[in-house]
C-alpha cells in the first residue's frame, strides 16, 4: 500500500488542467491562462508590477461571453507570467469551482452532489 508521501508525489506528477480553457481579460486584451485556483490566477502577460490591483474579467476561450468579472492583486511577475491573488468573490469562485469540477471531471460537494471519492 502507498504511503501518503507517495500518493502525493503521484498527484503532483498529474498534469494540471486547470485553467488550461480559459482566458484573463483586461481592457480587452485577452491573456491565456496558466493555472487557477480559488485563491489565484497565473497568467501570461506583462506590463503589472507587484502589489498592482487590477480589474479582470476571467471568461472561457470557448465562449468568450461566458465569464465573470474579479479583482487580483499581482504577487510575482517573472519571465512573462503574472501571478495574482484573487479579491474573491461569491460568483468569481462559483465561476472557478465549476470549472475545476468540468477540468477534473467530479462534480463539486458544493453544488449538491456528492463528492467523488
């Protein structure tokens, strides 16, 4: 039986598609998205510095009217990739939730179904 060490060392080894259809807007300029997370988002771009707080739209690449208005504030820029920290938000994390619900396949706890085991 694997140890916990071990089963989280194969998680990590997963590749993360979360974030991987979406896109980070800002004044009409629509910037592909790294990864997301209830707390934050990377994306690529430029031109914000640390501590930055700037107004984004987070929507689908799909769809681009499918999407939902946030906050960040920007916490690293290195090599082209802004990381921000998410003002959150009741509709900005029902938004992420069911996109890592839809990007992992399980139906969140959250929404009333069960939890996959």
């Amino acid at each position: 039986m694997a140890t916990d060490m071990e089963q989280q060392k194969d998680r990590r080894r997963q590749i993360r598609r979360v974030g991987q259809d979406l896109l980070v807007v800002i004044d009409r300029r629509a910037f592909p998205v790294i990864d997301i997370s209830t707390e934050g988002v990377s994306f690529q771009g430029s031109g914000y510095g640390i501590g930055e707080v700037v107004k984004i739209r987070v929507a689908r690449l799909s769809d681009t009217s499918d999407d939902v208005a946030a906050t960040v504030t920007v916490r690293a820029v290195e090599d082209n990739v802004i990381r921000g920290e998410f003002r959150p938000n009741m509709p900005l994390l029902h938004y992420i939730i069911s996109h890592i619900g839809e990007a992992t396949g399980a139906k969140p706890a959250y929404f009333g179904g069960k939890a996959k085991e």
